[in-house]
C-alpha cells in the first residue's frame, strides 16, 4: 500500500511559511526558499538577543561615566566608591538615574563618596 503525505507535508509546509510571513521576494512563498530563510532569521535572532544585551551594557557604562563625570569623578571610581559604601544599584538604575533624575544620581554619588 502506497502512504500518502498529503496532510502532514501541507501541515509542515504551512508553519514554515507562516514563519516566514514578512520576508521578501520569494522567501515568503516558496518553500525552499523560505527554509533557508527561516534558519537563518533564527540564527540571527540567537545572535543578536545576546547582542543586544552587550549593546545595553555599553550603552549604560557611557551614560554613568558622563554622569559621573559631571559630578567630579569617573567612572571607575564611582563604582569603587558604591562598593565600598554597600550602595547596590546596577548599572542599569544607575544609568537611568543618571539620564532622568540627575539630581538623585547627585546624592547617590554625594552618599558614596561620604
């Protein structure tokens, strides 16, 4: 008896062009095509979670560090002095302070250096 693929290749086709959806040309619609596509989206995807996060850490560093500069120290120093003081705010508070209430990053530098 001959087995007939019917149903489960239309399923399989139809999530991956599902996951294709958006894509240009003919990555979107041919089946193939849209294979390699899919795996690679996903690749960079995996990529560039991690990216990202390395991207903020940057990204937060610089913002602490020209804060921290406007206050009459670096950024080094800063996170030596917090230590130091037992003040536990990471970097991403500590940047967000920096950006929208300078003026509180100015006492939590003012407390650390006491």
């Amino acid at each position: 008896m001959r087995v007939k693929r019917g149903t489960i290749r239309a399923r399989k086709r139809s999530r991956l062009l599902n996951r294709a959806k958006g894509f240009r040309w003919g990555r979107k619609n041919i089946p193939r095509l849209a294979k390699v596509a899919v795996l690679k989206a996903g690749v960079h995807a995996y990529r560039d979670r991690r990216r990202k996060r390395r991207d903020f850490h940057q990204l937060w560093n610089i913002q602490i560090n020209a804060a921290a500069r406007v206050n009459g120290t670096k950024y080094s120093q800063l996170l030596n002095l917090l230590k130091r003081s037992n003040i536990s705010l990471n970097r991403k508070m500590l940047a967000e302070l920096a950006e929208s209430h300078p003026k509180v990053f100015t006492a939590v530098v003012a407390q650390a250096q006491k």
